[in-house]
C-alpha cells in the first residue's frame, strides 16, 4: 500500500522513516482490525492520517506543496530516497533550491498523543521548530506504555529512528510488556549490528529476544540466564537474579569490648534502630537485611516490660551502610534510612516475664533499601544440616555494634566487629553463672568468651553470622540475633557469654510473616 507518492510508503508492515504510525497488513482477515493508530496532522504539510476501529486506514491528503519536486510533503519526508514527478506532464529536471539551513536542519514534531517529549539541555524548544540536531526523551502517561525507543536523536535532517507512540496498556496485542526488575538489566539486540545492544523498551514486539544481564555487582545467578523470547504478547520465562547475599565488601576503609573497628561495608547488612523521641535520634539496637523491606532484630528493642507490648514503629527510624553511630554522621556518604511501617514480633514473646524466649522481630521498612556495594541482605537458610554443619563448637562467628566498648564507657561511636566462637548447649550451661542459666531458653544459641571480650548493650538485634565457602565465594549466614547476656554492678560484663535467638527455631514465624510482607 503506497502512501503520498514515492515517499511515504508501507512496506512489509512498515511505514518509511520519518512516518511514525502503524501500517495496517495487507490481508483481508486483518485489513479490517484496528491498530492502534491515531489522527495526525503533519504541520504545515496537510497530511491527515486516520482510522477508526472497524474500518481500514483512510489517506487525507493537502493541497500545499511542499517539496522541491512538487510533492505534498513537509521538508522533513522530501529527498529521503531521490525525488521523482508524480505524473510524466509534471516531469522536469530537478535543481536543488533547498538552502542549507532548510536541509541540514530538524524539525521538532508535534507532541504524543497520551505522552510528550522534553527536549535534552533546550527547555525552551517547541514543536514545530527547526534546530541543527536534538535529543528527544519520551515519556507516556498513566496507563499508556512506550512502542519504539524511548530515545530518539535528529541530527541535519536524520532521525536515529522513528518517533514513538504511547499506547493504551489494553490494546497492546502482538507486544510483551517488559516489567522493570531491579535485580535484571534487559537489552535488546539491534538488527544489522555486529552484535549490538540497545536497552529495551516497556513492549517489545513478538519474536523478540531478550538478553537478561544480572545487576553485577549487588545481584548474581548461580546459572547462566537465557535469552527472553516474545512469543503471542507473553514472555516464555522471567529473568531474575539473586541479592549478593552475605557478601562483605572487599577494599574497605578504615557493644563491642575488645572489638575492632569496622571497615566500611565489612558487614553491609548490619543497620542502626533509632528511637525518634530523642534529638537527635538515638541509637538504641541493631538488626540484619534480610530483603529490601525487612530487617531481623530482636524484640526486647521494641518491647514495653510496663505496657507488656511492642511500642508503635512511629517510634523508630533504621539506618543502613551506616559507619559512625551518630544519626547524622556527615561521612555516611552510603547511608539509607527509612521510617518504620510495622513491628512483627511472635505471639509468644512476654519480654522478662517468660525470659525473652521467642526475643525476635521483623521490623518492615516503610522505604525499601536499595542494595549497593556497601548495602547488602545476609544469607538465610533454613536446613537443618546445614545449620547443624555451620553450628560447630569452636567455630567463630562474625557480630557488629556500636556497644559500649568497656565495662563503664560510653557507646562506641564507630562500628565494631567482633569473633565470637559457638558453644553447644550443655557447654553454655556450665559456662554462664547460674542465676542466668534460666534466659536460656529452648530457642537460644551461646556464643563468646569469659576472657573480656564480649557484647554490651547497644549490640542487642545484630546478626550473629557464620562464613560458607560456595564456589570460591564467602558467604555469611544468620544464625542467631543477639539477645540477653548476664549483667553485673557495671554497665556491662566483659566476662560473659552471650545467648542469641536462633534463627532456624523462627523458621515458620519468619516465613508466614514474609508472605504478608511487600517485598
């Protein structure tokens, strides 16, 4: 099917460049099928192209001249291919009187139905003017989506490609909509390219193939993934990566008694618990990512012995990739924080009362954490073998804190680290003073010395991990929260193991719970 004469044409579904609307195909089952076009002038030219939902595409044409060769055309579609006369009485030779200005310019077109375009570094510019070469950027509006690229340059009279169109989301028939996945980015091959790649669009025509690529270095999948294929408007699979779990982040710079001070991102998925009623906000807990709206604490953090139930989460803010223990800490550069939506703690838990058995809390964030090199989740796994192979007398585990860093100073202002080795049950037991043995409980774990290093308060919620080699790759796994540990006339008792909740003993508290949990 032609189009205004040897210029605009429909050829193989496709119109010619510089014409951005759909060409109906040319058979009779689906002549009469509506495809999405809309009415459009083409300024200054007279070009009317039109349809409506039964009948085929209806041509308009103008009465203005246009082209040098007598066409009716805008000076945007002549001499893209070599001007002929329309009729054999109209013949004549052509001379070129174009000036440059008029052919080695671009023409702004008009704006998207559904949709506009901001025109890159000239905010001033407006359809219909000519200018040496842009960069348009296309958006659409709600409940439409973008077919074509989303980014088109002009440059003396060349487009990269044709215009793109919004598109109302219910009638995009023969295309995929590629939903955004932060773990994944997708690209798309360019015909006639050595391998080239462009990112993809929000709808990707039938038959296209999609190259997956994990987010390195915050995502990673244990396979290869598979090109993506468009098959009758569906997708044959989703690609998706997994968080870079458990991962401490190497080259780093430059509670806890006889720790050590921290390297930055050492433990990416340690976070700060805030409380909001002092000024400025007061580190109180600590708490492990497990997923970009969840962290694991402990519920002693959040818990009011008097009213003998979790205080509301408007009362606390989290803070992740967070060195220096003040809120504010300008040298934070990598810090993110969030409000607190809810406060998941079993129904089990009394706090003292039934001595912090069941001490752990799921604290939902109201702003999910976006991972980074310094911002991670920590592994977790639920096996029992694996756990019990983890779970070894002697073998040392990794904790973090801002604790008080003597038996009678203050907190530390930095991040400590420190090894702790595991001790079984009947060890702890013998190992911790009597009138402790009872915070013991069925759901706890021991961990730590009696030669003066140990956690103190402001360490409670921070996540007890253990090293898993996989595949020449260290990764860390949360075992335990810290919980309770004996105390003595001072602040805090050097000489003291420490229990943590169990992390594996919660299997089904944390799982039913994250099944309610936007993650």
């Amino acid at each position: 099917m032609k189009m205004i004469g040897h210029m605009i044409r429909c050829k193989k579904d496709q119109w010619a460049r510089g014409v951005t609307e759909w060409c109906p195909r040319q058979n009779k089952e689906k002549e009469k099928t509506s495809l999405l076009m809309r009415r459009r002038h083409y300024k200054n030219s007279g070009i009317y192209l039109e349809e409506n939902t039964t009948e085929p595409l209806t041509l308009v044409l103008g009465e203005k001249r246009d082209c040098v060769d007598g066409s009716d055309e805008e000076d945007l579609l002549c001499n893209r291919t070599g001007a002929s006369p329309t009729t054999a009485a109209t013949a004549a030779p052509v001379t070129t009187t174009t000036t440059p200005a008029q052919s080695l310019t671009c023409r702004l077109p008009a704006q998207p139905a559904h949709g506009r375009y901001t025109v890159a570094g000239r905010p001033g510019a407006r359809p219909g003017q000519s200018l040496e070469s842009f960069y348009l950027n296309y958006t659409c509006s709600v409940g439409y989506g973008i077919v074509g690229e989303s980014t088109v340059y002009c440059f003396r009279g060349y487009w990269s490609v044709d215009t793109p169109r919004c598109v109302s989301e219910y009638l995009t028939r023969g295309f995929c909509r590629l939903h955004p996945h932060p773990s994944v980015e997708y690209m798309c091959p360019v015909p006639d390219t050595n391998g080239g790649t462009r990112p993809c669009n929000r709808y990707e025509p039938d038959g296209t193939r999609v190259i997956p690529n994990c987010r390195s270095p915050n995502y990673y999948s244990p396979q290869a993934l598979s090109r993506m294929t468009c098959i009758e408007g569906s997708w044959d699979y989703i690609a998706t990566c997994l968080p870079e779990c458990g991962r401490e982040t190497p080259n780093g710079q430059v509670l806890i008694i006889d720790g050590r001070a921290a390297e930055r991102g050492e433990l990416p998925w340690h976070v700060g618990v805030y409380r909001k009623d002092a000024r400025p906000y007061l580190q109180i807990c600590g708490g492990s990512i497990i997923s970009t709206t969840v962290v694991v604490s402990a519920a002693h953090c959040f818990w009011s012995e008097s009213a003998k139930r979790s205080q509301p989460p408007s009362m606390y803010v989290v803070a992740a990739g967070k060195l220096y223990r003040p809120w504010n800490n300008p040298r934070d550069v990598d810090a993110q924080m969030s409000e607190v939506a809810e406060i998941k703690v079993p129904t089990s838990f009394r706090g003292a009362q039934n001595n912090y058995q069941s001490d752990i809390a799921l604290v939902v964030l109201s702003t999910p954490i976006v991972y980074q090199t310094y911002v991670r989740p920590v592994c977790v796994d639920f096996d029992v073998y694996f756990n019990s192979r983890q779970l070894m007398p002697g073998r040392l585990g990794k904790v973090a804190g801002w604790g008080y860093t003597s038996e009678n100073a203050t907190s530390s202002p930095t991040l400590q680290v420190v090894d702790l080795p595991y001790l079984n049950f009947s060890e702890c037991l013998v190992r911790v003073p009597e009138g402790f043995r009872e915070y013991i409980t069925s759901d706890k774990i021991c961990a730590g010395y009696t030669n003066g290093t140990a956690l103190c308060r402001g360490d409670s919620g921070g996540g007890l991990v253990f090293p898993e080699n996989e595949r020449g790759v260290t990764r860390y796994y949360l075992r335990g929260v810290v919980s309770t540990a004996p105390n003595n006339a001072n602040a805090c008792n050097a000489y003291a193991i420490t229990s943590f909740t169990q992390i594996t003993w919660h299997e089904h508290f944390i799982k039913e719970n994250f099944a309610t949990i936007p993650l």
